[in-house]
C-alpha cells in the first residue's frame, strides 16, 4: 500500500512540474518573440549593422 501511494505521488509530482514547465516554457517564447519583433533594426552600412554583420543578425554569435 505504502508503495503504490509514493508511486501515485512520484507521478503527481512529475505530471505537475512538465505542466509549470510548459508554462515556464511558453512565457519565455513570447518574451523572446517580442524582444524579436520589437528590436530596431540598426541603420548604417559599416561593420555591425544589417547584412548578416553584428546587431542586424537575430542571434549574438
């Protein structure tokens, strides 16, 4: 008796951290995706700006 009651909390446990997970994981795709489509594009046309150089690309490596 005693094992089926830690089993049934063990997967109560687990059932209930992937749901705050998928919360957690939406929340933070939205921020990204507005912090995307809010970001200014740079202007100008030396190094870092636009064309695939520095700021102009969507990731920082």
């Amino acid at each position: 008796m005693l094992i089926v009651l830690l089993i049934v909390l063990i997967v109560f446990g687990l059932g209930f951290v992937l749901h705050a997970l998928w919360w957690i994981a939406v929340v933070l795709f939205v921020l990204w995706l507005l912090g995307f489509l809010i970001r200014r594009p740079s202007s100008g046309s030396g190094p870092g700006s636009g064309a695939g150089t520095g700021r102009g690309r969507w990731y920082r490596w």
